[in-house]
C-alpha cells in the first residue's frame, strides 16, 4: 500500500484564524463521536484517538472538553455526516467529508469550491470505489511478527503491514477500527501511535503537473477554507 495515506497534505495553523478553524473541526468532530458512542474514551477507542490527535495538534483541552459537555448534555447541535466526491484538475479523484447542520449549504459551498477550480462535482460513490476506505495504525517498532500475532489473535481483518526504519504502519478495514487499536494496547501496552486514523487512501494514484497543481492546490485550500469540511482525501501525486 506503500505511503500513499500521506497523500493528504498536513499544513500547520500559523494564523489565529487557522487555529480558530483547527479547534472549531476538531471540536465538532469530538462532539459528534462523543455524542455516537459515549464521552468516556476509554469505552470509545474511536473518541480517544480524536482527543489524543487534538492534544498533538495543540488543541486547548477547553475546546475538547466543551465538545465532550456538549455530546453529554441534552439538545445542542445536530450535526449530520456528508461525503461528496468529484474529479479535480488532470481528472485526479477528490472524497471530501464533512460534518454539517445544514446539507444544503454545505452541498452549495463544495460544489462552489469545485466549480471555481474547473473540478467536476459527482455523484456519491462515483470515485469512493478507487479508494480504500482504512484505519491506518502507526508507531515504533521493529517487531513485525509480534505485531501480527496480536492481531491475528484478535481475530483482525489485516489489510497489510509496513515496517520501515523501525515504525511499524498497520492498515486494516475501517471498520477494524476499534479492535484492531485495543488489540495493539492489550499485547504491548500504552502506545505512542503516530498515525491514529480512518482514511481513504486511493488505489492508484493520479500524477498532474503544469497549470493543473496550481488548480489542485486552490481546490484544496478552498475546500480546507470550509467551516464544514473535515478531511479531504485525493489521488493527486503532484510533480516534483
């Protein structure tokens, strides 16, 4: 599967309003996972993983933990999930996944975002197809067998397992999400992971290059500009 789940580019918040964006996704993003499946991380893997990317990320514990009051109290917001899919500059393939009040506002931001970059917005499933939909489980190691012992005694679905220079990456079904991190803490105890993560990684991957990377590059930066957008995954491999 190689290192194609880095595809997604990580930039650092250098503004104020970034940050304030930064907290604001990762606040809405808690709240609805908390919300879903409790506010006790400890009985919510997928939770803790969120609020442990949000500490590295430099969340303020205040925004996580207003987030968690939010999800335990009654009422608040009614966020909904909303994936849309389309083909962007030299037709590379463009999942973008959001977390929004009002479809039909979000609907018309990203179609927008995709319009002013001469992108194409498709229907659902039109590219989800060529991606992979995994939960990505990285940290250092260099025992590769121990780590797929654990695993196959769990009774995890392995998609696949990297070891490289001493970090182990393990990919496996999203929905082996859960299982497969408390299979990894229960045979080797607390975990720095360095990747915690669903992901859709493409199976192939699309090279553009010219005018087309300038193009990418505002379609992703307006689409990251949304309030509603939480992750945007692509297969563009950009020309060096």
């Amino acid at each position: 599967m190689g290192r194609a789940f880095q595809n997604r580019k990580e930039s650092m918040a250098k503004t104020a309003a970034a940050k304030t964006k930064v907290y604001s996704k990762y606040g809405r993003e808690i709240y609805v996972c908390a919300k879903q499946g409790g506010t006790d991380p400890n009985g919510n893997l997928t939770l803790r993983g969120l609020m442990e990317r949000a500490k590295k990320d430099q969340v303020p514990s205040h925004v996580i933990e207003k987030a968690l009051d939010k999800a335990s109290g009654v009422g608040g917001e009614d966020y909904s999930t909303a994936r849309y899919e389309g083909f962007g500059p030299g037709n590379c393939m463009v999942i973008v996944d959001c977390l929004t009040d009002n479809p039909n506002r979000t609907f018309g931001d990203v179609r927008a975002c995709f319009n002013k970059a001469k992108s194409k917005l498709g229907t659902p499933g039109s590219v989800s197809h060529m991606f992979d939909h995994c939960a990505i489980l990285a940290f250092a190691s260099s025992d590769e067998e121990a780590v797929l012992e654990a695993l196959m005694e769990a009774d995890v679905d392995v998609t696949d397992i990297e070891n490289e220079e001493g970090h182990i990456t393990v990919f496996a079904p999203h929905t082996e999400y859960a299982k497969a991190k408390q299979a990894l803490i229960d045979a080797f105890g607390e975990i720095e992971f360095e990747v915690d993560e669903i992901q859709f990684v493409p199976q192939t991957t699309t090279p553009i290059a010219g005018d087309d990377v300038a193009m990418f590059e505002k379609l992703v930066d307006a689409l990251n500009d949304l309030d509603d957008v939480q992750n945007v995954f692509h297969s563009a491999e950009v020309a060096s």
